[in-house]
C-alpha cells in the first residue's frame, strides 16, 4: 500500500468514495465503511486502532486519525492540520485545550475535563476529581495509544491517581476487552466532591461509569431554587446528587428511590456528610414498582425527579422506550401535588426533546391534568456539543409544573 507522508510521519492513506468526504468537509469526524474505496485501500489491511491519513477520492488530505476495519465507524478524524498529525504531542495539545476550557468555568476542579469527539479526542472521556482523573477509553484508536494517553495526562496534570474505568459495554462494538486498571497511583475507595456548596463521596472502582453525572451540574441547581420547603422525590437516585442537594437547599424532606442497595447506602452517608441525615430516607426497589406503591399509599410529592438511564441505547429501541418514559412520567404524575413540579430527564439521544415533552403532555392528559413547561435544560458546559455531530447533544431536562 501506498503511504503519505504528514510533517516527519508516514500514514498509510484510507482513501474514500467518490463524494463521500463531503459530511467530513463540513466538519463531522466520522467515516463510514461504506464510504471507504476499498478496492484502493482495503479495510481488512489496516489493524485494529491504526493511525491513517483521510483521503479523498482524487487523494487529496483531508486529515489524520485512525480506523478500525471490525466496527461500522471505521475511522474518527482527529486532525485536519497536516502539520499537526494524530500523535502523542497532539494529545498533550488537545488536554490543554480542554483544561483551559474548564479552568475558565469552574473554580473548583470537579468537571468533565475531556468530551470525546467535542474536545477533539474522539473515543476518550476524562472526568477530574481534583488531583484524581477517571478515563473511560472506547474506541480501538484510543485503546491503542492508551500509553500515551496516560503519560499526557501526567504531563498535563499530574495527577495522584489516574484510573482507568474501561468496562462500558460499548467497548464491545470496537471488539474491545473490559478492564480496570489503575496505572498511576493508589485508587481510594472514594473519592470527594464539591457541588453547589454540597459535599459527596463518590465511588469510584464499583459507581456508574466514571462515578459522578457533572452533566447535570446545571439542572441540579435549577432544581435545588425550588426546593424549599417542599417534598422532594428522587427516582433514580443512585448516590443522592439531586435529592442531597435539595436537602441542603431547605427541603422539607426528601425520598430517594434506586434498585441498588449500595448506591442508597452511599446515598445516606452522602446525607450524613452534609448533616442531612433528618430530611432524607431511602427506598429500595424497581422505579415503576414503587411508584405505584406510593400513588397505592395515598403519598403526594410537591418535586418529583426523573432522572433514569438512558432507556433508548439504540435506535431499534426507540418504540419500547418511548413507551417507558411516558409510563414513568405517568406513574410520577399520580403522586404529584397540585401546583407541583416535575423534572423529568432523559439521557436517551435517540429520544429528541420534542418527544419527551409529547410523552410527558400525553401522560398528563391521561390523567386530566394540565402541563405547563417553565424551562429546558441540557448538559453543562463541560459537556460542549459539538455542531456537526448531533450524537453530542444528549441530555435533555423538562421542567414542568402540573396543574391540578
């Protein structure tokens, strides 16, 4: 195979399809195996997580990245400088980037430090816990330089510990293995946090993904200005992030629901941390279920969260699981008061907000209540969308208030 040459490197060229480097001339990151020639560069020649330079059909550079020939994404672009090829000192620049992002958004260094494709790292996600970084690598490009990875961010950090939480399912479209490593330092069983004046210990080898949900830093604060003296409802809890801040924030009481008896034991000690141990009690068990006890139990709920996991993982599921979220809405409106507010989340990308408000009025007129929709919210700033890859913008919050 041919190669080209880019500044002191040589990349073997991936080569696409007459017409088919347009989306990515518009600004998009991805190709394809449908689009690549492979009659010119055949995919089954390239290894798995391999760096390569993009070309067009007349060979003409369109950038660097890398390709995987098993997964139907067979190749993220990561740069369109040929000065500048996907390499060990591009990560390091890329890093700083983003940290100079989140330096000028937050005062405390508690965020989402890296953002995949949005921060230019396509298949890497870096959450930062001060001097602590928890990554999540999914792509086989990434897996490959995953050394490098590592050393850029003690270059860029120096971080205490640096823990690799590389067991996320979605590994398995890259043929990835799943592991937890933890390359540099000790790993605490937890590690801790400040949010909106609240403290949380977050787990880190056994929580959801990289442990923490700073996508919904912004929501929770909106959230937590209406909390006071109201009862609060947290379905989904998991560690208590939305109901410990409306605890703190003047609640009356607050009741968290999660199927995992582990996250409500974090969640109660997280409570106790902030000295919020009166205002808070736990449930355990499925979200339906017990929503269907309390509306059984006659309790009523002036703020209800629904903050679920995404129920729409793929395109395929999004009948079943537009189902689900109205349901849920559903169950949530029967123990809601009069006059009270609904948060209702969705982490779904395959579920646009449009459809979710429409589940949400749906349910509320199977009920004969009226919805009215005080405010949208989305993924905080550390979780910048990227314009040409919708795939980016995920996160949606409905906040509505249910009348009679």
């Amino acid at each position: 195979m041919e190669c080209a040459r880019t500044n002191s490197q040589i990349l073997p060229p991936l080569r696409l399809k007459r017409n088919e480097e347009r989306r990515l001339r518009t600004g998009h990151l991805w190709v394809f195996s449908n689009e690549v020639d492979v009659d010119r560069t055949p995919l089954i020649s390239f290894e798995s997580g391999e760096a390569v330079e993009v070309q067009d059909y007349r060979g003409r550079t369109i950038g660097s990245g890398y390709v995987n020939p098993h997964s139907l994404i067979c190749a993220r672009l990561v740069s369109r400088d040929k000065r500048h090829p996907w390499s060990s000192s591009l990560i390091v620049h890329r890093l700083k980037v983003a940290l100079s992002l989140r330096e000028m958004l937050f005062e405390q260094p508690f965020y989402r430090l890296v953002y995949s494709e949005s921060d230019g790292l396509p298949g890497l996600v870096v959450d930062r816990f001060g001097d602590l970084l928890v990554a999540q690598i999914t792509t086989a490009g990434m897996e490959r330089v995953k050394d490098d990875i590592v050393v850029s961010l003690d270059k860029v950090l120096r971080p205490r510990t640096i823990l690799l939480r590389n067991d996320n399912p979605i590994r398995a479209l890259e043929q990835l293995p799943l592991y937890v490593e933890a390359p540099v330092g000790q790993v605490p069983e937890c590690v801790r946090l400040n949010e909106l004046g609240a403290h949380f210990d977050v787990p880190l080898r056994g929580g959801q993904k990289t442990g923490w949900y700073f996508d919904h830093r912004d929501n929770r604060a909106r959230m937590a200005r209406l909390a006071k003296d109201r009862r609060v409802l947290d379905v989904f809890s998991y560690i208590g992030a939305w109901g410990i801040q409306a605890a703190i924030h003047g609640a009356a009481c607050v009741t968290c629901l999660d199927e995992s008896r582990s996250a409500l034991d974090r969640a109660r000690a997280n409570a106790e941390l902030n000295s919020a141990t009166g205002a808070i009690e736990t449930r355990q068990g499925d979200a339906f279920k017990l929503l269907q006890e309390l509306h059984a139990t006659g309790e009523r709920f002036d703020i209800i969260v629904l903050d679920p996991p995404a129920f729409i993982k793929r395109k395929k599921d999004t009948k079943i699981g537009t189902e689900a979220y109205r349901r849920l809405n559903e169950l949530a409106m029967r123990v809601l008061a009069r006059d009270a507010i609904l948060v209702s989340c969705s982490c779904s990308y395959h579920l646009a907000l449009n459809d979710l408000v429409a589940q949400m009025h749906a349910a509320a007129r199977h009920l004969g209540r009226d919805m009215q929709i005080l405010s949208i919210g989305g993924q905080a700033p550390d979780h910048p969308i990227h314009p040409a890859i919708t795939e980016t913008d995920y996160l949606k919050a409905v906040f509505a208030r249910l009348i009679l």
